[in-house]
C-alpha cells in the first residue's frame, strides 16, 4: 500500500499513455498551456524517462495535485486482495502440483503451473477494481465523466454506479482476456525469480546488506524481464477498458484492439507509457518480494 501511495503518479502516467485519449497531448512532450510544443521530442531510451517527469508537471500545473493521485482509492482497495490471492495461489500451488504430479520435487514446470493459475485467479477477482482505476486516471478536471469527488472513494463509488447504469456487470470485466494474456508476465515473473534466488542462495542466512541486496536484486530483474517481454498486454487492456466517446465502443476485443492500434499508431505504441510502467513497478516489485522472503525466513 505505501508502494501504491509513492508510485502513483507513475501509474497515472502510464495509462495515459496506454490510453489514445491522451495521445496527442502526452506523447509530445514539452506542451505549453495553449496546446504549442514547447521542446521538440525524442526518441532515445533515456529521453523516455525524462518525458515521464515532464508529463507529471504538466498533470500537476494544468489538473492540481490531486490528479497525480487519480484512481489511487481502487488501488488501496485492490492491492491487499490481488496480492494475497496471487502469493497464497502461487505458493500453495506450487506445493499441491509438486505433490501430486512430481513426487515432491520443484522445478520449472511446477513454477510456471502455480504462477500460470495464480495470474488467472487474481486476475478474475480483482478486474473490476482495476477497471474503475483506469477510467479515474483517464479522467481529466475539464471534462470529467462524474461529478468533482470529495474524497479518492467517494470518486470510486460514483465511478462504479456510472458503469453499472451504462454498462451493466460486464462493464466491470472488460480488459479481462487481455489480463489473461498477461498471466505469461507473472509466469516469467515467478519462474525467472526462482531460477535467480538460487543463483543468489550463497547470500541466505549471511545477513545484512548482501543478503538484502540478493533478494532486491533476484526480484527486480525478475519483473524488469517479465515486463519488458510482456508489455503490451499491458496497452491492450487500458485500450479495452476505456470509457465510451460519443456513446460508442473503439475497442471490442483481444485481436481488434492489436490490430486497429497497429494500423493507426504503429508498433511503437504498444509500449506507451512502458518507462512510468518501469519507474513505479520495478521498486515495488523488489519490497515486495523482499518483505515477502524476510517473512517466511524468520517469522
């Protein structure tokens, strides 16, 4: 949840790039207030991590502070259930498909199992909270979908009554095929974190800085790796769970939405938004999993 709390300007950052609603305003970076470039763009690796800054300023000059933290009231709500179904799914998992199909023993193929069907339960029970996220962070002050909220979960709750009334209970499951096909990145996640906590296991039981720094390290290349193969799914499903303009529906599905996005933006946009994605995940990823380990090891 404090991951959540400091992150989240990254997070409001990237699905706005996912998103084609913010196209034109956000991936030319440098934009004065009268819509005029003010700074030409860029196109080189580190230049992306400097335009996710730019893009956080403009947030806050033109929509306050307050939108840096948009769709913040979800996340807290979604990441203890997500989480918890995610760790105790993969790790009792592993245990049960070890038992009953390979004598006891880990390997590979028990990881990818566990983490394969830890994806697709979290996935299932929390979309609708990260479809309420999406369409808060795809709001913006002028033109917002509710009413101005009095509080992060006051936003949420007329958010979910609005795509009740328009939408119905399907509403909340849109973006759910591509959250399937982004089980693959918690899958290469969890596999590629074992493979490198073996690798780091001389530093178990030693302590200190190089004991933490082997499980910081093991967790956050897992996820950089896992995100960097898998991302686009991650664009696909913002696609898919964007409001509707005009009372119609662009995104209808997993292939269509690949397709129209490549054929009007190119390929390059199936990784908008990837460096905000890296800033906020990356460090999350590395606690977590940390806080994760320290507590089997000693609690």
């Amino acid at each position: 949840m404090c991951g959540a709390i400091v992150t989240s300007p990254f997070d409001v950052v990237k699905t706005r790039l996912q998103s084609d609603l913010f196209r034109e305003k956000h991936t030319t970076i440098g934009l004065a207030g009268n819509g005029t470039v003010a700074i030409p763009r860029r196109v080189n690796l580190l230049w992306h991590f400097v335009e996710t800054t730019h893009i956080i300023r403009d947030i806050y000059r033109e929509e306050s502070l307050r939108a840096l933290f948009k769709g913040l009231g979800p996340t807290l709500v979604g990441v203890i259930p997500a989480r918890s179904i995610n760790f105790f799914t993969y790790g009792n998992g592993k245990q049960i498909i070890a038992n009953h199909f390979n004598h006891g023993e880990e390997n590979t193929l028990v990881h990818l199992s566990a983490a394969a069907c830890a994806g697709v339960a979290t996935g299932t029970a929390t979309n609708p909270i990260w479809v309420v996220k999406t369409r808060l962070q795809l709001a913006t002050n002028n033109k917002p979908p509710i009413p101005a909220p009095r509080s992060m979960f006051g936003g949420s709750l007329q958010m979910i009554k609005q795509i009740a009334r328009e939408e119905g209970i399907r509403g909340f499951y849109k973006g759910l095929s591509a959250s399937y096909l982004g089980v693959t990145e918690g899958t290469i996640q969890w596999v590629l974190y074992e493979k490198l906590k073996r690798l780091t296991k001389d530093t178990e039981g030693k302590g200190g800085v190089l004991e933490w720094f082997g499980m910081l390290g093991s967790a956050g290349t897992a996820k950089c790796v896992a995100t960097l193969i898998t991302y686009p799914h991650e664009v696909i499903r913002t696609r898919l769970r964007q409001p509707m303009v005009n009372g119609k529906v662009k995104y209808t599905g997993l292939a269509q939405t690949l397709r129209l996005v490549i054929a009007e933006e190119g390929t390059r946009a199936l990784y908008g938004g990837l460096s905000a994605h890296l800033m906020r995940v990356i460090p999350n990823a590395a606690v977590m999993y940390s806080i994760y380990e320290a507590i089997l090891r000693w609690a």
